[in-house]
C-alpha cells in the first residue's frame, strides 16, 4: 500500500520545517523528507574532534526572528535569542564599533561621514517605506547615488551587511534593498544561544510532538503529477502520495529536475530560465585550543583591504573582504570553548572545475591567507589554533544540492516563479530563500509560513 | 453565528496572536495595526485560523477588510452566519 499525506515537504531547511509545522498545528498529515543526516540544512553545525563544534550560518539576523520563533516555533526558542552588541567595520575607509541599530547608524551617518540631518532622515525614510509592490526599475546604486552621491564610504557601510547578509549587488532593485535594509539594520544583530545543533534539536522535537512524520536520508527524486496536478513523490525509489507538495529544495532543480518542463508552460519555462541564482560563499572555521582564550574584540567583524565596495571583488577568489565571526563560550553555555569563523562571498566558477590538487592547494590557501588577515586582529591567534578548516561552493552544493552551492537561493525574478508554481501545477509549492528578500534566517521561516498558509487553504479545498 | 459572535470570535483570534495586548480596550473602528501590534504575518495568521477554526476563506484581495475590529465583523458576519 502506498502510503499517503496532506503535504509532503520536501527538504527540512528553515523554510521546510517551518512550512511542515505550521500545516502539521493546523490539522493536516504531514510527511517531511530530508535527504541529509541531519535537519536545518544551511542552518546547521559540525563538530570536529577536541570538543569543536562551527556553525555555519549563526552568524546573525535581526530582532524579527524572536517574534517569529515565538509564534510558530515555541516561546522556549524565543526567548534564547539575544543581541549581538559589538558589530565592527575595518576597511582602508572607516573602522569603528556600532550596535547596528538605526539610532547608531544615523549617528555615524553624521559624525563620521558629515552627512546633512535632513538627508538621513530622508533617506531612512525613503528606504523604510518601500514596498513589494513599488516601482523596480531603480537600483541600489542609484539610491545610494540620489542620497550620497559620490560618497564611496558610506555606499560601503550601508551595503557592504547587505551583501554579506544575502549575495545582493548595486545592480539588485533598490526595493530588494530597501525591504532587507529596514529589517535587517534597524535594531541590532540577533543570534540563538545555545547554537545551531540546539535550536534544530528543539524544532525536531516540536515536530514531532505535532505529528509530522520525519525521513532523514531520503532524497526525494520525481515529484509526480497527473492532469496538471499533484499526486506524489518517489523518494529513495519509494513512492509516496499526497494532495500537496512543498519543495524547500532549489527552485530551479524542483521544476527541472524533480517536476521536468514539459509539465509546464513554455512561457512559464522561459521565465524559470531567466532566474539567476545568488552566489555562493567559503568559510574557513578554527577551533581555538581547549584552555585557551580570546580577549573580546567584538563578534562579527566585517573586514576589509580593498579601496572601497566593490560586489565583484566581494566574490572573487582573490580574497579582500571577509567577516569574521567570533564565538565566545557564552554562545553555547556551560562550555569552554571558543571558535571562529572567517566567512567571505565566493563564485561558483572559481571553484567547480578545479583538479583534486589545485582544489585543495587553493583550499590551504583560502585558509592561510584566512589566518594573516585575522591576525591583526587577534595578534597571537596562530599559537592558539587547535583545528582548521575550509568550505567552499562545492561544500555546500554537496551538503544542500543547491545548484551552483548557491547560498541565498534567487535573486529577485525568483519570487515570481516560486510563487507562481501552484498556478502551473496544482498543489505544487516551493519555500526557501528565494528572490532575496525571503532570505537568510528570517526570510527562510517567514516564507515557510506564508506558504503554508497557501497550502492550507489548497489542501481544505480539496 | 451573530454578529456579536462574530466579533469575540476574531478577538479571540488576535488574542492567541498577540498575547501580550490588552484587547479590552480596542477602539473598534480604529486600525488594528497600530492597536494591537500586529504586522502582515500576523494578518496572515488570522486569516488561516479563521480557515482552520469555522472553514471560512479570506481571499489575498480582501485582506483590507480586515484592518479594524469592525471591518472585519461587517465583513465576516455574512461568511460565518451559518457557522
Ligand atoms: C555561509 C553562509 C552563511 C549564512 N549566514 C547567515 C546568517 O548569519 N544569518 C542568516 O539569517 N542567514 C544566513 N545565511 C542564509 C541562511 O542560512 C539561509 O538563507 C537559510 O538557512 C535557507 O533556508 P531554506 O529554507 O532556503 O533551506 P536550505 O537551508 O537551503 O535547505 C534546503 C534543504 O533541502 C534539502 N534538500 C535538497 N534537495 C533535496 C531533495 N531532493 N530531497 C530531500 N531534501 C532535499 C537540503 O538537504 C536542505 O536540508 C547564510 C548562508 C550561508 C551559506
């Protein structure tokens, strides 16, 4: 007998788990395949011999999530969520310390780049109230440039987070911008105590309380469709059926690979086509020695060589600008350790083809230059370093299967097709990062419930 | 339901979204917004709890009747009369 569902979400990355409980609570039998050992997807940890344990995204997300985690996830989540307070910028233009909230960001806007009050004011006013629906012609240059024009330093400042946060370039719309501009760097940088293995071991749990039925290990391979609708999906050669389906994979292999084209318009097609994919990034992890300490120097540093913001530079292989993020022990109380992790924006290209020998020779060297540029920081940092090591875009395209180990899903053309797919084929539902501002932590959990709330109103009508 | 119903009915609602608002005291034709807090995932929760709870759609297009206490009695009262 085939076994049937509701829903079956494909995927437990932040935007899947959330999407499968939120229809789990309000009634329906959810099945959740994940084709990794472990939950979370890009939100996720690994631990390494010496008592080491790095996270890869917990780098920071604003206030939103605590709210949000408070009402579909649990208030036991919520309330492990605390402010990051020493945010630092170091670059040939400015370094200073600020709580990123957008009291401090008008006072440096004024005392650091002698902008005009009434501009400031102007342009937070402008940016804060953009929305979804307004005019996309305009890109982020060109705001910069009709509120500061010329000025280099403060174009850097203001989108150098941003970028970071989510792949997003000048080119992008200034909308895109403006929306994650507004949550992102209004009141202060966010992170969950406990780290990330905790906070998904939490969600697993609530899942399971709720019902949904949870298969790790279990790549979903074709979603099957009849009449232009929805039946199933054959995971790890077994078939499942179900009234909806909800792909928290990428967004162009569900349509192309799992689904296939020819279900679909050939306009709809030839839009999916168009939809370009963020970059990708490399991280360099050290585990400090056990018993060793590092003074506070802040705990993301957004660090920089280079003359002044430059997005393609921001992803080139020959490396200027990273941010570091610093784990002190009180991250994950009742521990002693202290981890870091040097993160920096990276092209798929640079790395894909490489031969086994230059991968990893170019692997050491993102490593070693990695350690000169954090040095100055941490002057002793060598003699304390325990345990290394480096990811790169095909680290994570392994672990995630994104394509292209894209690490914030579209750029913005994505939205559309995802959320135009249960218009193409009924039933069918993506969630995840996506068009970019349905990005990073925030954005991921957000859209879960958005399109769940779509679901639910499918799967009732049914 | 009548129209009274109904109006405890969306309080109720709003209640288990925001938890923390003292709802006694809601102007009933003033925006919901600002009264009680919400933002438009919080709307959005509304919107399926009203599915959940008594069956009733509130397509994307009339989401603005929702934004006073009133406006969404008045609008609701008809979908849920039968409930
Ligand atoms: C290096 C890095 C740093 C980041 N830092 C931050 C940060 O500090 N703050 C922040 O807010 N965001 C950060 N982000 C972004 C954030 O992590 C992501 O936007 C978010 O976690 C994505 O969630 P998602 O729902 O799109 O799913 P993903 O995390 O993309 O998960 C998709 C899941 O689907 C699974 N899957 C794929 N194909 C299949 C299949 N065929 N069958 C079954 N399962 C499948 C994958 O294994 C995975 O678990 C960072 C990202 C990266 C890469």
């Amino acid at each position: 007998m085939v076994k049937k569902y509701d829903a079956i979400i494909i995927g437990g990355g932040l935007g899947g788990l959330t999407c499968a409980n939120r229809l789990a609570v309000s009634g329906h039998k959810v099945l959740l395949l994940e084709s990794h050992i472990k939950l979370g997807g890009l939100a996720t940890w690994f631990k390494r011999k010496g008592g080491h344990i790095f996270d890869i995204s917990l780098h920071g997300f604003p206030i939103g999530m605590i709210k949000t985690c408070r009402k579909y996830w649990s208030k036991q989540i919520a309330d492990s969520i605390v402010q990051l307070k020493g945010i630092r910028f170091d670059n040939p233009q400015f370094s200073f310390t600020t709580t990123f909230d957008k009291v401090d960001f008008k006072r440096l806007l004024k005392e650091e780049f002698s902008i005009n009050q009434e501009v400031i004011d102007d342009f937070f006013h402008t940016v804060r109230s953009m929305n979804f629906f307004d005019d996309q012609s305009m890109t982020t240059k060109e705001l910069f440039e009709k509120f500061f024009p010329g000025n280099d330093a403060v174009t850097r400042m203001l989108m150098e987070p941003i970028a970071y946060a989510n792949g997003s370039t000048l080119d992008d719309p200034a909308i895109t911008y403006g929306i994650v501009f507004s949550n992102f760097m209004d009141k202060g940088v966010f992170t969950f105590r406990g780290g990330t293995d905790v906070l998904i071991k939490a969600m697993a749990d609530i899942l399971e309380t709720n019902g949904v039925d949870v298969r790790l290990r279990s790549p979903a391979q074709k979603i099957l469709v009849r009449d232009k609708k929805v039946y199933g999906v054959i995971a790890n050669g077994e078939e499942y059926h179900c009234d909806a389906i909800v792909s928290n994979a990428n967004l162009i292999s569900t349509i192309n690979d799992f689904t296939g084209a020819s279900h679909f318009d050939d306009d709809f097609i030839e839009n999916v086509n168009k939809v370009r994919l963020n970059n990708s990034s490399c991280q360099v992890y050290i585990g400090i020695k056990k018993g060793e300490k590092i003074d506070y120097i802040g705990d993301l540093l957004f660090t920089s060589t280079a003359g002044k913001f430059d997005s393609k530079m921001l992803c080139a292989k020959d490396v200027t600008s990273r941010t570091f993020s610093i784990y002190y022990p009180d991250i994950r109380p009742g521990t002693d350790m202290y981890s870091i992790v040097a993160s920096t924006n990276a092209n798929y290209d640079d790395w894909a083809d490489l031969s086994e020998e230059n991968y990893q020779r170019d692997k050491k060297r993102l490593i070693d230059t990695s350690i000169d540029a954090l040095e100055k920081y941490i002057p002793d940092i060598r003699r304390k370093i325990d345990y290394i090591e480096a990811a790169t875009p095909r680290t994570f395209k392994h672990y995630t299967r994104h394509l292209r180990g894209a690490s914030f899903g579209t750029k913005f053309e994505g939205l559309k097709v995802s959320m135009e797919l249960p218009k193409q084929i009924g039933g069918l539902f993506h969630t995840g990062s996506v068009g970019i501002i349905m990005s990073g932590w925030l954005g991921a959990v957000n859209y879960g419930v958005i399109v769940a709330n779509n679901v639910d109103k499918h799967l009732r009508k049914c | 339901m009548t129209k009274e119903e109904v109006r405890q009915a969306v309080l109720d609602i709003i209640a288990t979204i925001a938890p923390d608002e003292d709802l006694s005291t809601i102007n009933r034709d003033a925006p919901l917004r600002e009264q009680a807090g919400l933002d438009s995932m919080d709307f959005l929760d509304i919107v399926m709890e009203l599915r959940k709870r008594y069956n009733v759609d509130v397509p994307e297009k009339d989401y603005m009747e929702l934004v006073s206490l009133n406006s969404s009695t008045n609008y609701l009262a008809p979908k849920m009369a039968d409930k």
